[in-house]
C-alpha cells in the first residue's frame, strides 16, 4: 500500500469512528469533532487535484482503479452527507418512492444528541471567531468550524431523508444515513418483530445496526444476506438488529406484504 492509501485508510477508520460513537451516543467532544473534520477535509484537498486529473484522463473507471476502496468510500460519505442536506431542505427523502412502500423514521434517540452537539459546535464557532486575533489562523479555524457544522448537519440529514423502507411484497431496505444500506428480499425473512434492546454487545453472524444505543426490530433470515461496511468490506449477516421509531408499524408492514392475499371467492355453483 501507498504512503497516500495507508493515510486514506487511517482517515477513513477515524471518520468511521467518530460516527459510530455518535450512534451510539458517546458525548464527543467539539474540539474532537472539528480535529477529525479538519482531518478529513485536508485528505480531500491534498487527494483532489489527483483524482481530477484521473477523472480528466479515463473518467470514473480510472479513478476507481487507482484510488483506494477505503479512500472513495469516505469521499462518498461526504459527498452522501451534503446531497441528504440538499434532500432536507427541499423536504424530500432517498429511495421511498413505489407504491404500497412504507418509509420507517429511526432518529428519535439521536436527535436531541445532534442538536446539542451543533449547539456546542456553533457557539464554539463564534467564540473562536470572536477571540482569534490572528487573520489568516482566524479564516482557517473558521472554515474548519463551518464545515464542522455542515456535516454535523449532514450527518443527521442522511438519517433523516434516507429511512428504513418496507416495499409492498415486504421487502426491506435497512439503513443508517449514508453509510449503511442492506436489502433484505421478502424471501430472504424468516421472522421479524418487535424486540427492545439497549446493548451494544456484538453477536456472531447479526448486524446491529443501533440509534443511541437501542435496537427495537429483530429480522431473522433464512438465508445470510450480503451487505457493505462503511469502509467498503463486504460481510454476511443471518440476522439484523436495528432501530425504528414506531417497530410495531415496521413489524405490521413487513408482515402484510409477506401475506398473499386471500382468494376472491367466485359466484356459486
């Protein structure tokens, strides 16, 4: 591996824990917050120029070729967390639309979390604009801090545009904003419901997929379902643990659209 790759691999595992602890509701620090985003956005600058003239020369094909797995995929995220905060504005959602699907929220834990660390977030970013007395080092932590809450903001936007989504053959489609996304076919489901959990604890063979620390559906599946980790690794999973805000309208979705439907009876004989 590449001095650039072995940096892109470290910057991405960071970022990816920095939003697992946020998941599942560690109280991080500001000052971290903005050290990991200040990080992130220096990768993006110093590998920008590379990946433009890759872009220029062979298009998407070189790029993805030449850069590495882990290293596109924390592109991605950001580049994720910016379109869900284009989608939040204009009040729209990810990946909803069919008929007969049902959306399911799952930010209620997070969201007073995330509001609180973007409070935090922005009155540090006003005293520090108010105390720095340097120009330049002043334009910098100001940036850096802005940027901060944008993505503190995108993060929860990703949450909220991109929802749990039951399609009407009950199907499901579980994700966690931008970084997760596991399709689970109506044949693959053995058994799903209601299940409260507020343990982090790892089993084998069962993704966990918690909202502060709290699962409430449980999925059994017939058959192990492939899935992507954030940094790009592919895994199976014979069971997902994940959270909704109301699990007993997820639960009643799924069941409805695994349910034929009864025959029409014909006129009498």
């Amino acid at each position: 591996m590449t001095g650039r790759g072995a940096v892109g691999v470290l910057v991405a595992g960071a970022e990816i824990a920095l939003v697992t602890c946020l998941v599942a509701g560690v109280r991080v620090p500001p000052p971290v917050v903005v050290a990991a985003e200040a990080v992130v956005l220096a990768m993006l600058l110093w590998q920008g120029p590379r990946v433009w003239r890759l872009y220029a020369e062979g298009g998407w094909t070189a790029v993805r070729a030449a850069a590495p797995v882990r290293l596109l995929r924390l592109v991605g995220h950001e580049l994720r967390a910016l379109h869900s905060l284009a989608l939040w504005v204009a009040r729209r959602r990810h990946g909803v639309g069919g008929p007969g699907a049902y959306a399911a929220p799952y930010t209620g834990p997070q969201t007073a979390m995330m509001y609180g660390l973007l409070f935090v977030a922005v009155v540090e970013t006003v005293m520090l604009a108010l105390l720095i007395p340097w120009p330049a080092v002043h334009a910098v932590v100001l940036f850096l801090d802005v940027y901060t809450v944008v993505q503190i903001l995108g993060l929860h936007a990703g949450c909220v545009t991109r929802p749990h989504v039951v399609a009407a053959d009950g199907s499901l489609r579980i994700r966690y904003g931008g970084f997760y996304d596991v399709r689970v076919p109506a044949a693959a489901i053995g058994s799903v419901r209601v299940d409260r959990r507020y343990s982090d604890a790892k089993e084998d063979g069962v993704l966990g997929l918690g909202v502060g620390g709290q699962t409430t559906v449980l999925v059994e599946l017939t058959e192990p379902v492939s899935y992507l980790r954030p940094l790009g690794a592919r895994a199976e999973a014979r069971a997902v643990r994940f959270h909704a805000d109301d699990p007993r309208a997820l639960v009643a979705a799924v069941t409805r659209g695994r349910t034929p439907p009864s025959p029409i009876p014909g006129p009498p004989v």
